[in-house]
C-alpha cells in the first residue's frame, strides 16, 4: 500500500450488509473515486446500526485517518440513527438545520413534510450539507467526516458533489498483466522485482477463468516512469513462462 | 441488530479491494453462513497487506468478538504476509508445519513443491488447519481466528470445512415486505411497531425498481412466533398505503 498520500477510511453503516441480505456496491465506488484524485482507501469498517457503535468507530476513526466517509442511516425511519450518532462522537446538539429544512420543503411541498420526513433535517451543529441531487435529502461534511446516504444511486451523487472540494496527493496509477501460470512458479522472481522497486506495489492476485488458474500482476505507484520500468521488467520475466500474457 | 448470539467479526486483508480493483464476494457469503448457524456477524474490516495494521486488527478483534475470521494473504506470494502478521499477534513462531508440509507435497509433487510454495507451509505454532479442497493449501486456527484464503472459491470451501465445529445461538430468522411507498410515509407507524416487538429487529431499505420507488421492510429475530406476530401488524399497517405487497 503507498501511504504518502492522504489516507481515507469508509464506514458503511447497516445491518443488512452484515445479515447477507444486501451485497455492498459503495466501497468499491468510492476506492475508486478516491484512488482518481489521490487519496488512499486505507480501511474499511462495516458497522451495525448500533448508536454505541457508530460514536466509538467515528471517533476513532476521525483521529486515525485525514479524512473519514460514511454511508447509511440518515433517512426517516427509525432505524436511521448515523446523525444523532455522529452529533454524539462530536458532542454537538442535533437540531434542525434551515437550509435542509427548506430543501426539503421544495422537494416535498408543504402538505407532504411530515415529522419523519423533518428528522432528515435533523444535522449536527457546525455540519456543512452535502446536496444531493437524487432525492433532496442532503448528507452533511463535520471535521474531516463526510456522511452520505446508503442508496447507492444518492451516495454517487453526493460524492461526486464534495470529490471536487477534498484535497488529494498523487495519483496512484496501475498496470496489470495477467498470465495462466500459478503463483507458485513465479513467487521467487516476484519478490526479487518487488525488492528492487519498492515505490512500485506489486500486488499478485490468483485467478480461475474458464477452467483454467491464472495469476493477475498489478504494479501501482505514484511514478510514471518507474512504474514502465517495474512494469516492462515483469513483462520480461513472465514472458520466460508464458507468451500468453494479457496486458489491461 | 440481534446481540444476543455469539458475535463474529470478519477481517478482509487485501490492497485489491482497497483500491477499488476488486469488488468483494466474500462478506456476502459468510455474513449469510454465519446467519444460518446462529452467530452475528458484528463486524467488517478491510485492511491493507501492512503487517503492522494486520496485528493490531486481529488483536484488538480477538478480544472484543467470539469469532473472528480473515480472508486473504496466506498464498505463496511476496505480498502474502497474513500468517506471518498473525504469528506476531498471537506471539508464537511462525514455523513450518509437518502436515501442511505434506498436503503440499502430495498436491504438487516433490518436483513442484518449490520454496514459494513451501511459504505455504509456514503456519502460527499451535495452530489446527482448514482443509483446502480445492487448491490444497491449508488455512488454519489459532484460538478463536479462523485464517482463511481469499479467492471466493477456495475461501467458501474452507468455509464449509469449518462450519460445523462453529457453535452458534439460535438462528435469526426473517421476512421481508416491500411496499412501493417511499419511507417517509410509513416512518411514523413503523417506529410504533418497531417499539411494541423490542424483541424483533425491523430494518428499512428503500430502493428504486423499474423506475419506481420502495421501501423493503426486513423483519429479524430468533423467535418465530413473535415474528410472525410482528409480520402480520406490519403487513396489516401496510396496507393502508397500498395494496401491491411483495413478500419474500
């Protein structure tokens, strides 16, 4: 992992990631997303709705990592606990925010805005809102914690909304070989590349396509030419198992 | 989330899915399997291949849950350093193992069965293995962390090798409604029922399906009865906003 760049954590909130009920389509949204701008997806926690849970994991989290986002748990329903819980990690009220209660208000109409549909309204003190283009609602930015829905199609939109304010390192880029040889017979030759470049990050990921076992070789590194250089000198020691190498 | 079963948390090692490269398929199914036996799962890490992040990950999970397990790291590669990390957190040797030795050598042959795949070999002292059916490389057991492979074939056949010593509570079991009614409307009576069955957790997730918007109501607990019971008041105070209910 190249950790000179900003690091990140996500915390995806929610029971029914951890029941197996629903399959998580954010962390890898938002690696991505991070990894184009510069900042590194250091961890990931996935957390139930639990109000002791999320203060203590924001805690510490908010001091372990530059910047922290969070995903889940701040609709109507009563089992939308995130705001509250991260009011508490800050210890700030939570208490009605007029910018939101009037985004809600032009979404809604008048006569549709009833009290659960308020309580998303509800933000920490001193929050700045994340807008959310989906479906009004907004998430909201406090200290380096950036809280947005779980609904993947409005957690796309918010994030796409701050990606343009967080402050990234460089960008991390990659190149990939795969080849249908085990990781066994190239093990030894790997490591040697790896020690000879060790701002490149070669990661060895084994495969099976199509009945047949492969290994995926990805070098990434923050350095252009290095990483040509890494990733020319692999292709040349691959090449002594395989002319079957597939490049990405 | 039910709290009362035994609790487990799951430790995703790998750069793949911290960088977006990967989208995990690993948490799904164990969150699933654990379900089915009767054991929470708690709890979702996904860390680096970073030794020193890897120790204190696994100490601090092993005191605070019942069960942990871990996923990836432990093949023949330079970036594979799981059991090595695991060693060092427990404070025993990492050392070879006579047994894995010999999978080793019966699966490969002695011709094959090079240093790299040796490395597969070198086990925590006091260890007990997972067998590894499909590509013969063992995971292992040490006190109450189960270290398993991460490609998803090789891990869910671990899985199924382990499943039966695990010793789990009673069973959650569940039912979902989905409603095409957006959450804000059915928050304030859902909250009533979700505080008269303290005993039933009712969990709300709204979604977009062709083009229209829902809510799907997930009903869980470990007694029947008092499920059914909250089912039925659920589905009853449902109909009041519509008529077309999807039961699953």
């Amino acid at each position: 992992m190249i950790m000179k760049n900003p690091s990140a954590c996500l915390i995806v909130i929610g029971n029914e990631i951890l029941s197996g009920r629903t399959q998580d389509k954010n962390i890898s949204f938002i690696a991505t997303g991070l990894n184009e701008i510069g900042i590194n997806l250091s961890e990931v926690r996935i957390i139930p709705d639990v109000e002791q849970t999320i203060v203590d994991t924001v805690k510490s989290c908010s001091s372990a990592f530059d910047y922290v986002f969070t995903t889940g748990g701040i609709g109507p329903t009563h089992d939308d606990i995130t705001s509250n819980s991260i009011a508490k990690a800050f210890n700030v009220a939570l208490s009605r925010n007029k910018e939101a209660e009037n985004i809600l208000l032009n979404h809604y109409g008048a006569e549709n805005l009833n009290t659960a549909r308020l309580k998303m309204a509800e933000i920490p003190e001193g929050s700045k809102l994340i807008y959310n283009p989906v479906s009004a609602a907004p998430g909201f930015i406090i200290e380096n914690v950036y809280v947005m829905a779980g609904v993947p199609r409005v957690m796309q939109a918010m994030f796409d909304n701050i990606k343009g304010e967080l402050k990234g390192g460089a960008k991390t880029l990659s190149k990939t070989i795969s080849i249908y040889t085990t990781e066994g017979f190239i093990a030894e030759g790997l490591t040697k590349i790896q020690n000879e470049f060790p701002d490149v990050e070669i990661g060895s990921y084994p495969f099976i396509k199509n009945q047949r076992l492969g290994t995926s070789l990805v070098c990434r590194s923050t350095d252009t030419e290095r990483l040509e250089i890494c990733h020319s000198k692999l292709r040349i020691f691959l090449q002594t198992f395989s002319t079957e190498l597939d490049d990405e």
